[in-house]
C-alpha cells in the first residue's frame, strides 16, 4: 500500500521505490523460493514475492517516465494507498481491460529461474550463489557475472535465457540480504558495491575473526559478537564451518549443531526456519530496494526498448520475413511485399509497432545475410529490394528436413519450450498444383510432420492459395497476439455432426475461423438465430470468404450461453473459435520440496508420468479495481483432455492460494492421472459473474513425458578456447525404461558423452557427464544450445523426451561491465518477445530469432507467434 499522506513535490525516484516497496510487507505474502513455501512459513516474503513486486515497481516507473502514446500521462497519485497489480497497471496504461498476459509469463520465467536456484543439483549448494560460508566477494563476482549474462543474452534477443540469468542474479542477490548480517549492522539502504562492484567489499570478517556466540534457542537474537564486521552464515558441511563462525541456521542446517550453535539467517517468519526471523522483515525492504535497481540496472543498459522487450511489457511482436528468392517465387514475393507495407502501415506509431524487423532472403541451398532493423521505412526499402532469382527448388529438398520423425519431435518439444505457437501455410494445396511443371504433386502424407508440430505447439496448417496469402495470413497473424481460444464440444468435428462453444459475459469480438472444402455451414446463438455461410453482413455478425478460409466476426456483445454450430464438408473440416478478454491464465507445473531448508515448489516443464504433480495456475484480469463482474468471476476445475482424440483424461478441484487478487490457484495431479504419455489439454471451468459458464483452454497443448530428463552446467558462461562440463539427470517413475540417448548441439562444437544407452528399473535414476568443447573460432556474446534426447528402443512405442540447454560464450569482460549509465530518454519502442514469420516457400533451413525456432519448408508460409503459458 503506498501512503496517502506524502506531498508528491518531495518524491524523488528512490523515495518513490522506497513508497513502493511498502505494498509489499502485508502479512498474506520468503526468501523462500515461492509461494508454495508459504505453506511452511506463512507470513512470509517469498523470492518470487521480492521479484514480482521490484519488476511492477520498475515497469510502474518507466510508465510515469514514458506517457502512453495514444492514452492520457499516469500520474503516481492514482497508485497511492493501493497495492499495486500488473492487471491496473497495465489497464491505466494501455487502456481498460488490455491483458496484462504477457507480462506476468516472462516474470513468471524470471521468478521460477529464481526460486530453481534452491533446487537445482548445480547450485543448490554452491555458496557462492546464495553469499554463504563469508565467501561475500566470490558471491558479489558470480552475481555481477550473471547479471552480464542477462545483459549479453537479453541483446542476443534470447529473452527466455536472459530471463533465466536475471532469476540467478536476482536471487543471489536477495540472499544476501537474508544470509548476511548487513541488517544486523544496522544498515538502512542496500549495499552500495553489490550492483556497481568499482571497489573491494570492506570491513569483512576474516578466517580468524570469531562472529558468533553459542545459542541453544530457535530464535537467537543476540548472538552475532561483533557488529562493525560482515559476515554469512556457513550451511551443510561443505565448506565445514571454522570455529567461532556463525551458521545458517535452522533445523535442515547440520552446521548448526556444532558450536557455536544457532544461526542467522532471515528467510522466514518461522523461528523453526529462520533464527534472526524478527529482522525477516527489514532483510525483505533492502532486498526488495536492491532487486529494484537491478532491474533499473538493466533498464539503463538495454534501453527503455529492450527492457520493454526482456519483460513482454508492450503489446507489439517484432517482424520477421524469411522470403524465398528463387526463381519461381516471383508472384509469392510480390504477395509478401504487399503484406508485409501494409502491418508496416497499419501498425506505424500505434502501441503494436514491431520493435524490430527482420528480414531472410532464402536461395537454394542457403539463406541470409539476414537484415534486422527497427526503423520501418529501411526495412521496407530492403524488402522491395529483393527480386527472384535462378535456382533450384525441388520439393524433395523442400519439405525433407521435419520428415525424420526425432526431429519433428524434438521441434514439438522446442515449440513448447520456448512457448512457440507454429502456423503452417500451404500456398498451393498438393492436390491440385497446376501449371507449375517443376513442382511435382506432393502426397499430402508429406504434410504430416507439419500436422504434428502445429499440433505440439497449438498452431494450425492452412492451405491457400497465392492471391488469398495477404488477406488469411493478416487474419491468422492478428489471431496469434492476445485472444483466447475457445474449447468446442465435442473437441473433434465432424462434418455434418453439430458441436458447440461456451460465451461468457466477459469476451468480445468473437470469431469464427472454418477451414476446409466446405459446402455449408450454419452458426446459431443460444436465443435460437442462425446465420449461414453467405457473405456480408447477418443476424449474428459479418461474414468473408478467402477461398476455402471462412470468417465470420461476431456483433459486439455477444450473448453469453451455448452457441452451435454445424459445418457440412468433404473430409474433417478445421474451426477455431477465438475471442478478446483480460480474462486468462498462465501455469506451470512442479513438485513439491517440502524438506530440506527452502521447502517449495520445483518448476518442471512437463509433468512425469508416475510422479506426483502440483499444477500451479495464474488468473489473469480479475479486473480487481475494474469490472465487477470480473471479480466474481472464478475456475473451479481443470480438466486434462486428450489430444487429438479430445477423450477427457481427468477433472481435479482448483484450490486458491493466497489473497484473491493475485488470481493464484493450485491443484494436485495423482499419478494414476499422468499415467498416459503424450499431449493433452488443460482446460478451466468456472462460473461467471453473471452465472454464465466460464471455459478457458491453455494456448498451448502439454505432453507427459515419460522420464525425468535434466540437463545442467555449472554456473557461469562459456569462453572461446574452453572445455565445460555438464551434468545429465534421468529418472524413471513408472515402469522399467530401456532408453537410447543422442545428444546435438547449435552451433556444432564438439559434445562427449558417457552415456549412450541405458535402462532404468521404477523409481531409479542415473547420472551421465558431458563435455562440451568451444573452439577458439566461437563468436563471442553468442549462444549455444545442447539436447539431449532419450527414446525407447526399436520398437518401443515410448515417445522422446527432449532437454534443452542454452549457454552464452562471452568475450572478456570489461574492467566495469555493469557501470549504471543513464536512462534512455527516448519513447519505449512497443515490442515483445513474440515473432511472427511469415515464409513463402523454401527449402528446410532454419536458425532461431528471438526466443522462436524458424524455418524455411517447400511451398509453405509459417507463421511463429509467442504463446507463453
């Protein structure tokens, strides 16, 4: 809650943070990884509390700093006495109801990255990642490290690697607050060389120096012997705590049984957790102020453009055109030049103008140089610049590259890991290619691996035809940004069958996309009025037609109820059902930790088959201060639907977690329901404000993988000349496994590996070592990416399961690589970490932009939009 009383003539920037920060001391809220450990020390502040609150606080300042472009200034009056959430705040910036989605999913990335440092086997128990055992300047090195890595990889345009190296950073830094005696000193303000290391840490406390005196109590708050030196606490038994030295502290700690005895640490509330727990709340205060200029660091380093970018805090998605140039392209050039002028114009100067524009000429058997840009008239200059040329384009090369099936399969898992919706366009159906005597027809079967990764990824397979590319393209494209899908009932159509959809009172501008060689169809509201496939305008809203691409635009609002349609078609007709509200969710999935010191919930990327599962759900625009109807709104269940044959797998009560605002809501997965591998659904009933029924389904399907496959590395980046080693973790909770490991690697740098078969009993798990090799040619401040791939054998009908690795080669660091510059003054340039690729055909090749995979395939247009969960 921010004081009313405080004349705003007297707020300088920090009195504003210092304001700020107060919101969040409210008794519901640890150092704590995140709001799973509120169940062993409620009260609270949590890693991901400090995370959440410092990145609103920023992102609250760059808004004051930088007027909406179309909307009237914030002011900082309308935010006091009020806590701060990301739903208002993006409602007083971009206007009413405007989602704040996006937002929330690549602060969910950095919190989980942050609460993962508790968890993960590689720095769980590292010291100097948490400012344990006095190690303060080796802790101070690695933070500003990571912090680099964020810089360097946020600048790469790999967003969800630098939002992985800022939850590190950030969590090394909030720990020292907790595990030091800064507080103790009495200290009111961060420290002053954490973030700006310009000189050597004073005053510390030496091998020699006694710190702390014996305490046989939980709470010990008068232990600590002298109060002008810095000290941590020692935890565990590596390194082994000297005489005379402090421990952490707290009943996992086993240093805390050897004298002196007790601890210091501030983590929690819980004196069982934490023996300075009376100063928990001050550590809290100069952690949060701490986090806040780490991520103001950032801002001054990026640029208000792409800090924008790194927290998807704009609406807009950069823009990228992967353009064939061969010889028989000419008319799909054309197509794309007059698409791409007008996104250009349509979106110039409003809050969806791309960030950056990129642009990959693609002649066989290569692609590139590509050109990236963010002023749109050169990027429309080098467009128009680009001509077809002679070459090749067999459709054999075409579409070979997703036809080996662990490749199409390790694209799925890549889509849902970097939350990539992909859309295939195919501008001449196989069936009916005329007049093109080098383009031989194409057995639709060769389209399947297409089927599969749209599918994966929650995207879709179009055909089309070249004069219809402008016009479906520009409908699917703007389907990709902030709408929700609506769940049909039943999933599968069926020509001829009818099925239906869900309207609730808080969606508008309802469409209906029908794909497919359709006769007829028919679309009736639930008061009983039906419209047809005609063209224009009708009872129930306006109707186009793109060649066999149908949409029909719902009237504004629609009626909540039941809906219906029929589709009469040759074959199995395509619909998708689409709508724009606030009201939306995120998640994730986890297990939980419930001993050790930092009990919580460890992040997975999808659930195990035989493992007990936590599934952690974020509402998004509950509308808190807005529509009142938002507020009563609430999801009661999810329910796990099988894809693609749509049989519900399950249903699970939804329970909420903490206050009601944040929208929180937690259910448990029993084994017994993540028995089946392979994707599914997640969908969440509920009720609206009005009674109405609420259906949301996730963006993107998930996938219970069979085994637990964990890659990791040492902390720290990568140096040209170098040798890293990396640690491989498998686990089997359902039945024995017989597993064949491959490993790959991007950029192709040399990969060892011990393992390359094994078998695993339930309830087993094995370790394998890697060692990766980065020749001296590396470029510097570049990312490479390592997978490791296990699949059943010959045979086996046990699908893959993928883990992915990114790591950064760095050049060497400047002698002040974080040195806090001034913020940029210029306007926030709109953008986000989304990509849309729009392709005409091309043969298989392919890169990553941004945080998306892309490729080039034969006669087809891809679309690669973001779709976080």
């Amino acid at each position: 809650m921010l004081p009313t009383d405080v004349p705003l003539s007297h707020l300088s920037t920090s009195l504003l943070l210092l304001l700020l920060l107060l919101q969040l001391l409210h008794p519901a809220s640890s150092f704590f990884p995140n709001v799973w450990s509120l169940l062993a020390a409620p009260g609270s502040v949590t890693h991901q509390d400090l995370t959440e609150e410092a990145a609103l606080n920023v992102t609250l300042q760059l808004f004051l700093e930088q007027p909406p472009p179309v909307r009237p200034p914030l002011h900082l009056e309308d935010f006091l006495g009020r806590t701060l959430l990301a739903d208002d705040l993006f409602a007083a910036y971009f206007g009413p109801g405007f989602p704040s989605r996006r937002f929330r999913a690549a602060l969910g990335e950095v919190s989980r990255a942050n609460a993962a440092q508790d968890f993960l086997p590689t720095s769980k128990n590292d010291p100097d990642l948490h400012f344990d055992a006095e190690r303060l300047g080796q802790g101070r090195t690695r933070l500003a490290g990571a912090l680099q890595e964020a810089l360097v990889a946020a600048r790469a345009l790999d967003h969800t690697l630098a939002r992985r190296r800022l939850g590190a950073a950030l969590h090394a830094l909030q720990d020292f607050y907790s595990h030091s005696n800064w507080v103790e000193l009495g200290r009111q303000e961060p420290h002053p060389h954490l973030l700006w290391p310009r000189q050597e840490l004073q005053s510390l406390a030496q091998v020699g120096d006694p710190t702390c005196s014996d305490c046989e109590e939980l709470s010990c708050p008068g232990n600590l012997l002298d109060l002008t030196l810095l000290t941590s606490g020692y935890f565990g038994s590596h390194p082994s705590k000297p005489p005379g030295k402090c421990s952490h502290g707290g009943r996992f700690d086993r240093s805390s049984s050897q004298p002196p005895r007790g601890g210091i640490n501030k983590d929690s509330t819980s004196p069982g957790f934490s023996p300075h727990h009376m100063l928990h709340l001050q550590a809290a205060k100069l952690a949060l102020l701490a986090s806040i200029q780490a991520f103001s660091l950032l801002r001054s380093r990026l640029g208000d453009r792409g800090f924008s970018r790194l927290l998807d805090i704009s609406p807009a998605s950069s823009l990228s055109f992967v353009l064939d140039t061969t010889g028989s392209m000419g008319e799909e050039i054309s197509a794309a030049k007059i698409q791409a002028r007008h996104i250009v114009e349509q979106r110039r100067g409003s809050p969806m103008e791309p960030a950056h524009y990129i642009l990959v000429p693609f002649h066989d058997p290569g692609f590139g140089p590509v050109f990236t840009t963010s002023d749109p008239d050169s990027f429309w200059q080098q467009l128009n610049e680009l001509h077809a040329l002679g070459g090749g384009d067999e459709p054999e090369m075409c579409l070979s590259a997703l036809e080996d099936a662990v490749l199409t399969n390790r694209v799925e898992s890549l889509t849902q890991e970097r939350r990539c919706r992909v859309t295939f366009f195919v501008t001449e159906d196989p069936l009916r290619v005329q007049g093109r005597a080098r383009r031989e027809v194409l057995s639709p079967l060769r389209f399947e691996p297409y089927e599969a990764v749209a599918l994966a990824s929650g995207g879709e397979v179009i055909f089309t035809k070249d004069q219809h590319i402008q016009d479906v393209a520009a409908i699917v494209g703007d389907s990709m940004a902030d709408l929700v899908t609506l769940p049909l009932e039943p999933p599968v159509v069926v020509s001829g069958r009818p099925f239906g959809f869900s309207v609730d009172a808080l969606l508008q501008r309802v469409t209906v996309r029908i794909h497919g060689e359709v006769s007829s169809f028919w679309i009736r509201s639930p008061a009983g009025v039906s419209q047809g496939q005609e063209e224009g305008e009708g009872p129930l809203g306006h109707t186009r037609r793109f060649g066999q691409f149908w949409i029909v635009t719902m009237n504004d609002p629609p009626q909540p109820g039941t809906w219906e349609i029929q589709v009469i078609a040759e074959g199995m007709p395509r619909v998708r059902v689409q709508a724009q509200t606030a009201l939306d969710f995120l998640f994730y999935f986890g297990i939980p930790m419930d001993e050790g010191p930092h009990p919580g919930l460890y992040p997975l990327a999808q659930p195990v088959a035989g493992l007990q599962t936590q599934l952690l759900v974020e509402v998004t625009g509950l509308g808190f201060r807005g529509d009142p109807r938002d507020l009563r709104s609430h999801f009661s269940h999810v329910v796990l639907r099988g894809i693609p044959e749509g049989a519900e797998r399950g249903r699970v009560p939804l329970e909420p977690m903490g206050p009601r605002e944040r929208g929180l809501l937690a259910a448990s997965l029993p084994p017994a329901l993540l028995s089946t591998t392979g994707p599914f659904s997640l969908e969440l009933i509920g009720q609206d404000g009005e009674g109405h029924g609420l259906h949301r389904v996730a963006r993107q399907p998930c996938t219970v993988v069979p085994v637990l496959l964990e890659l990791s590395s040492s902390p720290g980046s990568l140096a040209p000349g170098s040798k890293a080693p990396l640690s491989l973790h498998i686990a089997s909770f359902s039945g024995p496994q017989d597993l064949d490991l491959r490993t790959s690697v991007n950029p192709r740098f040399p990969l060892t590996f011990n393992l390359s078969r094994v078998r695993l009993e339930p309830n087993e798990s094995v370790w394998g070592h890697l060692w990766l090799e980065v020749p001296d040619s590396a470029a510097p401040d570049s990312v490479v990416m390592v997978t490791v791939t296990a699949t059943g054998r010959e045979g086996s009908l046990v699908p893959p399961t993928h883990a992915f690795l990114w790591l950064l080669v760095l050049a060497p660091a400047p002698q002040d690589p974080l040195a806090a510059t001034a913020h940029s003054s210029g306007p926030i340039l709109h953008s986000t970490s989304s990509v849309s690729t729009l392709v005409t055909r091309g043969r298989a090749a392919g890169g990553r932009i941004g945080n998306c995979w892309w490729g080039t395939v034969g006669g087809v247009l891809l679309l690669l939009g973001l779709a976080s969960w």
